[in-house]
C-alpha cells in the first residue's frame, strides 16, 4: 500500500512537469488553429459572433500562457502544489469546450469548405492531445470526448447521409483517441517508474560506496557495539590462519563477506538507536556460527566477515543457508517487529587464493555481484571474475594503438522501408585484436572511459562518410547512420569536425544521421541542444537509439527536433506480448510529435508482421542482413537497385 501510495505521488508530481512543459507548444498550435479557422470563414453574417469567440479563445490560452508562465518560475516545492494539475486541467478542458461551442453555434451557417476545415481542425487537436496531454488519461480522455462528441452527434442527426457517416467516424475516431491515450498514459507511467528505480538504485549503490570508504573502530580490538572483532583485529587474529594452511594443519578455509539489505532503510527511517539494537540483535545471531575455530568480525557499517575452517562448498553453502535463514527471522524491539535480510559472498582458500587480504576482496566482489542480480541470497566467486578484470585491462592497454595499427574496420547493416526496400545503412564498428574479434561491448565502454572515443569517433565518421559518398553513385538518396557518444558531444570541434567532413566528401546534409542514446537528454541542455540546431542546419538527422530503456522528457525530444527514434530490440523481442502495446504507443507519439520509427532487433517474419500492422515505416535486424563489410554493402545495395529497376521496367 506504502509502495502504490509513493508510486502515486512520483505519476502526479512527474506527470505535471510533463503536462506543463509541452503546455507551450499546445497552446501556440491551439492559437493558430483557431486564429485561421475564425477569420477564413468570417463573413457579415457571422462577424461579431465569430470575433467574439475568438476573444474568448485568446483570453483562455492567454490565462494558460500565464498560468505556465507562473509554474516554469515556482519553485521545486510549490511544483508538486496539487491545484497546479487542477489549473491545468480547467484550462484545457474550457479550451476544448471553446471548440465544441464553434463547431455547435456555427454548424447551420457553415459551407462544405468550413464543415471539413473544422472536422480537420478538431481531429488534429484530439490527435496531438493524446501525446502532449499522456500524461493524464483523464484530462486527455475529457478532452478528446469534449472537443469530438457534440460535433459528432450533431452530425448524426442530420437528414444528409454523408453527415451521419462523419458522424458516425468522428464517435469511432473518439473512441480510437481515449484508447490511444490509455496506452500512452501507461507508457509514460512505465517510464517515470523506471527511471525513478535506476535513480533510487544509484543513489542507494552511492551512499553504500561512500559508507565503506569510512574508517570505523580503528583504536580498540572489539567493536564497542557489536562485541565482534573490528576490522584491525579481526585482520590480526586471522593471520595464524595463512600459516596454519600453509604448514599444512588444515586443508583450507572460506572467507563469508555477509552485507545485510535494507539496513540503511532502519536508520533514515527509525533512526541510528534503532539500527543500534537491530545490529546488536543480528551480531547475537551471529555469534552462534562461530564456534571454537571460526573468526567473525563487524567489518563496517552493516558488513561482517565470517572465516571458516572448512573449504568444502557443500558445508560452506549450508552454512550460508543457515545464515541467511537466522538473519531472516523478525527482530521484536519494544511495540515493533522488524525483518532484514542478508547477501552472502563466499570466497575458498586454495581454490580461489591462499592470502587472506585477498580473499576478503574475492569475496566482497562476489557479493556485490550477487546483491546486483538477485539479492537475499549467497555466491561463491568466480575464477571468470578475475580474468574478465585482467582481459579489462589487457584490452585497455591495447586500445591505444589500436587505430595507428589499422585494427579498426567500420560494417553497415540495412535499414529497409516497410516495403523492403533499403534506405540507409548503419555504420557499426569493429576491432580486431590478435586475431580476435573483439566484442563493441568491450571495447567502446572502455574507450568512453580513456577518452579515445573522441579520436576513434572522428575516424569513423570519416570512413562512414567516405562510403557514403561512393554509395551515393549508386542510389542518390541513401543514407547513413553514424552512432555519436555523449563524449564527442562536449568535444570543442565535434560541430566543425561533422561539416568539414561532408564538405570534404560532397555529402547531402540529410543523408548523414547521427545516433544518440537517451543519455544525452540527461546532459547539459543548452550546449547539447546548441550542437544539434547548428548541424540540423546543415541537413544533418538525429535518432534516438534504444529508445524506452532509459527516460527521456517528450517535450526535450519535441524541442531538439528529433527525427528519428530507434525502439529497443528488447521490445522487438517481447512484441507478441507486453512489447506490442509499447510499439503501439510510441507509433501514436510518433504522428503527435512528428518523428519517424524504426524497429530494431527484426529476427523473425513473425516481428516483421506485427511491426508492419502496426505501421511502423522503417526496421532493420538480422531478418533482413546481417552487418555487412564494405565491400558486401556496395555489392547488396548494387543488388537491390538493380532489382527495383526490374520491377519498375516491368
């Protein structure tokens, strides 16, 4: 109930700032509308009616403007105030009532020119209301049934068949409108939750980080509160251990890294004297495991270390179970219960390492690994870890001559229309290493890291650009996809580096697209939306990739002029169960707010079938062609237009 309730307030307080900031737009396109339908068809007749409807139209958006003049300038605080949504919402719906008024009190003087200018006008704002207003399915549902129904019905009751049928079309098209705006309130709810849970989760990982950075209880040998070993006498106690293997007096041991979950939760919520005796109450738990021969210290915080004089993973995974299962049980403090759980890493000397300092490591990384998967439970480290560390540095190291050596090499997947025709190629980039293909999983993420990207970026912009040209002989209107990294944006000649080169090769600006990840919406604005406009300038596209993994604010994607959006293939995956709705939905935001889709990830016939019926208009995956080399492009794009030249022939 807590949860929904919180859930509640984060659709309200989010949903707002959505409703306000693509408030501007709406109210600007509102004005025009009914400005060129008022004065188009103003005769003598109808004058002094139609003026005055039109002052009362202006003086309703002109009160908008101001009321959202007010919120941009109020603070975080009075933001979340609940009469702003009430404001808001009075505002649109007497606007839509203004329309509904127009389309009633003029009907019998219209002429068949103003009858479908307005039935136009109205379809048009019920159809952008279901993007700019999803993030209120009650507001956008009103609306749409507002501005739609009198008109709608008045229609029906017409003698004239023709009206009846638009009638009968505008209650379907109001119909059709609100389910499109339930689909579109619900995606936006999925993304606000997302994107507050990968907020929450950072901050939690962060102030976790920051917690075992402290130095706790270095003076004495016992924790004063738990009456464990700290941290340096536990260290102390353990190092006849090592010794004791090493002579051979027992056959190895395990290192338990045991971190409790939720334990922050106690102490911002009930406070530290409360955390006091909830760990106090966990350590007595604890104290049953150690037995004669075992070594357990309060490590920091909510972290304790466990060493146990056994190796066998059998014995060490019951233990953990037994832990886990003590840790578990509810803890009664005075008038209130408490529950916890605890994650458990586990590192094994000789298996894994014979110094102890070491194994503590293995086994704190053991744990956090599987805190990030699947938390309450306990993992053993594995050997994979290390290696994937040193393969890290390894390829880190080798990536800084890795251009110098010609390892790089640029492939281009298809892009193709809905009737599969190819439209453009993506420029994807790959490395090879010692005769290895290395993964761009791998490698870009490090480059990002070093900086390299910049560099790296600058020459694949180059080669995408240079086969471009040469493609351009071909087929004049292909184009190509060039993936940009947030880092070449906050390069000073990134802007520069893009028109030199299109000068250079006698590109089309249009032709060349640039991709982003949602990432970038999260940036500086001023500077990134600075960068865009300049090279939309030029002709230059942008898309957005991955689109729906992250959350990107519609009205940020609205005002840098997006034009393209790329759908996950996650969804792509899932489209024959909950994927399909999404697909569906942002097809809908796509007509509001004037962005083209491409589907990603098509490996199916299946997929390609359901995108089409949904009408999606450009896709791309492995069921159309796999990346291709240079030289296989040229010679499938040569393919394809000889092909469609046959079919027009014949």
């Amino acid at each position: 109930m807590t949860i929904n309730i919180e859930h509640s307030r984060l659709y309200k307080s989010e949903g707002v700032k959505l409703l306000y900031n693509n408030s501007l737009p709406g109210i600007l396109i509102t004005f025009i509308a009914s400005t060129t339908l008022a004065f188009t068809f103003i005769d003598n007749n109808n004058f002094y009616a139609k003026m005055t409807w039109w002052l009362f139209m202006t003086l309703v958006l002109a009160i908008r403007l101001i009321d959202t003049h007010m919120w941009i300038k109020s603070d975080a605080k009075s933001k979340d105030r609940k009469d702003w949504v009430v404001r808001f919402s009075i505002g649109c719906l007497i606007t839509a009532m203004l329309w509904s008024v127009y389309a009633v009190t003029f009907y019998p003087q219209f002429t068949v020119e103003e009858l479908s200018s307005t039935n136009v006008i109205l379809a048009a704002m019920a159809g952008g209301a279901t993007s700019i207003l999803s993030a209120s399915f009650l507001l956008s549902a009103l609306y749409n049934i507002i501005i739609l129904m009198p008109m709608s019905v008045l229609l029906m009751l017409q003698p004239e068949q023709y009206k009846n049928n638009l009638g009968g079309l505008g209650i379907c098209f109001t119909l059709i409108m609100i389910i499109s705006s339930a689909r579109s309130a619900n995606y936006i709810k999925e993304a606000i939750l997302l994107r507050y849970r990968n907020k929450k989760l950072v901050s939690s990982m962060e102030e976790t980080i920051r917690e075992r950075t402290q130095e706790v209880y270095v003076i004495s040998n016992i924790d004063s509160l738990t009456g464990l070993y700290n941290r340096t006498a536990f260290l102390s106690a353990v190092e006849g251990i090592e010794r004791e293997f090493e002579q051979n007096h027992i056959t190895g041991f395990s290192i338990f890294f045991i971190d409790l979950d939720g334990f922050k939760n106690i102490n911002d919520t009930l406070g530290h004297n409360v955390g006091d005796k909830v760990l106090i109450a966990l350590s007595t738990r604890l104290k049953s495991f150690i037995g004669d021969v075992n070594f357990m210290c309060r490590w920091g915080g909510d972290e304790f270390i466990l060493l146990v004089k056994e190796s066998s993973h059998a014995i060490t995974s019951e233990l953990a179970e037994n832990i886990i299962a003590s840790l578990s049980l509810p803890i009664r403090l005075d008038d209130q219960t408490i529950a916890l759980n605890a994650t458990i890493g586990i590192s094994v000397c000789p298996e894994h390492d014979f110094s102890i300092t070491r194994l503590i490591q293995l086994a704190d990384i053991a744990m956090y690994s599987q805190k990030g998967k699947y938390p309450e439970r306990y993992a053993f480290y594995n050997l994979e870890l290390e290696h994937n560390l040193r393969r890290k540095m390894t390829l880190n190291e080798a990536l800084k001559g890795a251009l110098e050596r010609d390892e790089f090499r640029l492939v281009y997947q298809p892009i193709v229309d809905a009737t599969g025709q190819i439209v453009s190629f993506e420029a994807l980039m790959r490395w090879r290493y010692q005769e290895q293909e290395i993964s761009p999983v791998e490698f870009i993420p490090l480059m990002e890291q070093s900086g390299r990207i910049v560099q790296v970026g600058s020459w694949v912009l180059e080669e995408a650009c240079k086969t471009l040209a040469k493609m351009h002989k071909t087929n004049a209107e292909i184009c190509m996809c060039v993936n940009i990294s947030l880092i070449q944006f906050y390069d000073k000649g990134f802007v520069n580096n893009v028109n030199r080169v299109i000068e250079r090769y006698a590109i089309p600006g249009h032709l060349l697209h640039l991709e982003v990840t949602e990432s970038l919406f999260q940036s500086e604005q001023m500077m990134i939306n600075e960068k865009v406009s300049q090279l939309q300038q030029c002709g230059v596209k942008f898309s957005v990739d991955d689109f729906g993994t992250g959350y990107s604010s519609l009205s940020v994607i609205q005002n840098m002029n997006i034009d393209y959006i790329k759908i996950d293939r996650s969804f792509i995956q899932h489209i024959e169960q909950k994927g399909l709705s999404i697909v569906q939905a942002m097809m809908n935001m796509s007509n509001s707010l004037n962005f083209s889709v491409i589907a990603e990830g098509v490996e199916t016939e299946k997929q390609r079938q359901l995108l089409e019926k949904c009408g999606i208009p450009y896709m791309q995956g492995y069921y159309f062609s796999r990346p291709l080399e240079r030289a296989n492009a040229f010679a499938y794009l040569s393919t394809a237009v000889e092909e469609e030249s046959s079919s027009e022939f014949a």
